[in-house]
C-alpha cells in the first residue's frame, strides 16, 4: 500500500494485443465498481494511475507487456484480484498479482545483474550487458503509438521566469 489513502498497486499481464490504458482503467473501473458495490455504499473507489510496460528482450527480441494500476482503497483492490483474474478481458484471461518493491541491501544483490531479475523474468543476463529493455508505452498495439514516451529534460538550473 503506498499513499495516504491506502492504495495498491496490481501488476497485470497476459495482455491482449490492441489494449489502451483507457481500455484498461476502464475495465478495472468496472470491475472495483462492482467489488465496492457488494461491500457499502460508503466506499467510493477509485483507479488514479494506469500504465502500460513494454518489456523486451534484447537478446532475443521477444516483447511482452505489463500494467501497472493503482486501486484505492487496498481493500477493494484486495478483493478486486481474483475477480480481475477470472474474468476474462478481450479473449485473455490476466494474471493478476500485487506488486511489490522492495530494497536490496549492498550485500544481497550479487544475483541480480538487470532489471529483469527484479521483475522475475527468469531469462538469465549476458555478462556486461542488460537483457532487458522497458519502456512505458499508451498502447499494446503495433501502431504509431506504441512508441516509448520521451523523456521530459529538466528546467536550467538557475534560470527564473518573469
């Protein structure tokens, strides 16, 4: 859970190409909706954040693709994972798991040599290389907008506006 308000982050895969993160949100809304609705009519769900991951491999060049989406309350996300993972979406069936972060200490991390052995993608790293590639992506899709966003350059130190 991160955030004053109890939220939770899923992590979903197994997604089917085409997929938007409008797409997504709007599924889960759907879905936390109907969680929320069976507990009490007090509880006002929400889906602040969606993101979609595109891992790929660089050794092999094979892509997948990842959502990252943040659910409040982490009650209602709790009970939304099954449900999420039951129903299907678009022809596939998600797998639903929570994400978590965690900090290595200095001594612990002699196993992990890329960002894939952080996300447990099990495909072993070249020496002196990352075997793994991700970036963040609107779409599942083949078309123009599955290219990675650019990153935003900084404002010049030093420089104020009038």
């Amino acid at each position: 859970m991160y955030g004053k308000r109890g939220s939770m982050l899923l992590c979903l895969g197994n997604l089917p190409p085409q997929v938007t993160r409008k797409d997504l949100k709007g599924f889960v809304r759907e879905v936390v909706a109907k969680v929320a609705g069976s507990r009490s009519p007090r509880i006002s769900p929400r889906v602040p954040q969606c993101s979609i991951l595109r891992v790929t491999n660089t050794a092999t060049g094979q892509v997948m693709h990842q959502c990252l989406i943040a659910i409040q309350p982490a009650k209602v996300a709790l009970e939304a994972m099954p449900i999420l993972q039951q129903t299907p979406f678009r022809g596939s069936k998600l797998e639903v798991r929570r994400y978590s972060h965690c900090s290595f200490q200095m001594g612990n991390v002699h196993g992990i040599a890329n960002i894939g052995d952080l996300l447990g993608l099990g495909t072993p790293a070249v020496a002196g290389r990352p075997s793994f590639k991700l970036d963040l992506v609107s779409t599942t899709g083949a078309s123009a907008k599955t290219g990675a966003r650019p990153m935003r350059s900084p404002a010049p130190a030093g420089i104020l506006a009038h």
